[in-house]
C-alpha cells in the first residue's frame, strides 16, 4: 500500500493511506475553501468534497406536564421543518378518552380532514391486536384502545415531509400506575390532505381535561 507521510517539526508523523482492499481506482476532490466552525466534511457520492453544516436537532418546545397542567401538547410558529418529533416520558392525561394529533399552518389553522392512520398493540406476553382509522378528522397516534386516565406513555412521534405531505410513526410503551400491567404499541399514517407549509402541530384528549403528568419535549430538523 502506498503512504502520504507528513512529519511534525518534532519528529512524529500523520499517514494517509489506501484502504485494504481497492477494487478501482479513486479520486476525491477537495473543497477549494475551509467551511465554518463545526462544519464537516460531506462527499456528493461522486468523489467530490466539501463543507456542511451536520443535521442537528432544535427544541421548539418542552413540558412538564406536572406543572403546567396544559390542555394540548402544541407548538406553533415552525418554519415548514423536515422533520418534527414528540418524545415522551410517562406522559398522563386527566380524561379516560383518546389521545389525537392534528398538523396545520398559522394562517389557516388545523387541517380537520384526510387522517389514515393503522397500527398494533398488545399485552406484554400477549396476543398482538391490529385496528386502523380510515380518513378522519385528525390521527390516533397513540392509541385505538387505552381509554384509561392512568395510563402513562413513553415513547416518540415522529412526523416527516416527504414533498408537501406527511407521513407519522409512533412507537411507545403503556404502563398504569400503581400496576403491572403494560402494553407495547407502534402506529404509523399519513394525511391525504395537508399541503400547506407545516407551523404548528398538537396532541390532544378528545374528552377534554390536562396533561396532569409526565415530560414532554417537541424537537424540529430542517
């Protein structure tokens, strides 16, 4: 194999060298300029280099729900990101009734129409149970069957943009408080609708009632 070698004032020295096995021959371009601070250094998929910022994730919004008791785990004002996802840590709602998501934009509002969404859940040690919403009014990202004010969820939402619309994935944990007992569920749907640019997003109780527990932190990638 062949070295660059680069020796310090001091004597040590830096290699570069080719990999162990090279079944063509390789050319890289370098960048003609250095990036900024923290950039890094991206190939084309082609051979040519360059400089960019590394994909990094923003807090739009963060809950203790113990505190602040909110009606809606909502964030308003994004500016149309790639990608948006709810974490959350034994989040509980004061309502024994479904948990929904809606999507829309500040100037017209939530989109009411065109939600898919199909998924699986089941007892620890148990059977696996399949159900799905054909066309509502807003997803179920977090259950079909958990109408139940001491459950406590764990998990993430993640809703991505794909061109102008939407597709979701949940994955997430149910526990109940003071018991055993404790499901594991995954979801996933889209919205046939929504075109608009994406500026805000909530997660609500259809029986009304607070997020009376729990930790919540909503994250945005461009």
């Amino acid at each position: 194999m062949s070295n660059i070698k680069l020796v310090h004032s001091g004597g040590n020295s830096v290699s570069l060298t080719t990999p162990d096995t090279l079944a063509a021959n390789k050319t890289f371009k370098l960048p003609n300029a250095d990036g900024s601070s923290n950039q890094a250094m991206v190939t084309n998929g082609s051979g040519a280099l360059s400089f960019a910022t590394p994909t990094s994730w923003t807090t739009a919004a963060s809950f203790d729900c113990a505190s602040a008791n909110p009606s809606a785990i909502e964030v308003t004002g994004l500016n149309n990101p790639q990608v948006v996802m709810y974490v959350f840590h034994e989040l509980k709602h004061s309502a024994s009734s479904r948990n929904h998501m809606q999507i829309g934009n500040d100037s017209t509002g939530y989109q009411a129409s065109g939600y898919f969404d199909i998924g699986t859940y089941r007892a620890a040690g148990g059977t696996e149970t399949s159900t799905r919403g054909h066309n509502q009014a807003q997803w179920y990202p977090l259950e079909y069957n958990f109408g139940n004010a001491n459950n406590l969820y764990s998990g993430k939402i993640v809703l991505t943009r794909t061109f102008n619309r939407w597709i979701y994935e949940s994955n997430f944990d149910v526990s109940y408080s003071s018991q055993n007992d404790q499901y594991e569920s995954s979801w996933r749907g889209h919205n046939r609708n929504f075109s608009g640019t994406f500026q805000r997003v909530k997660l609500f109780n259809s029986g009304g009632g607070t997020y009376t527990s729990g930790h919540v932190t909503i994250l945005t990638q461009s």
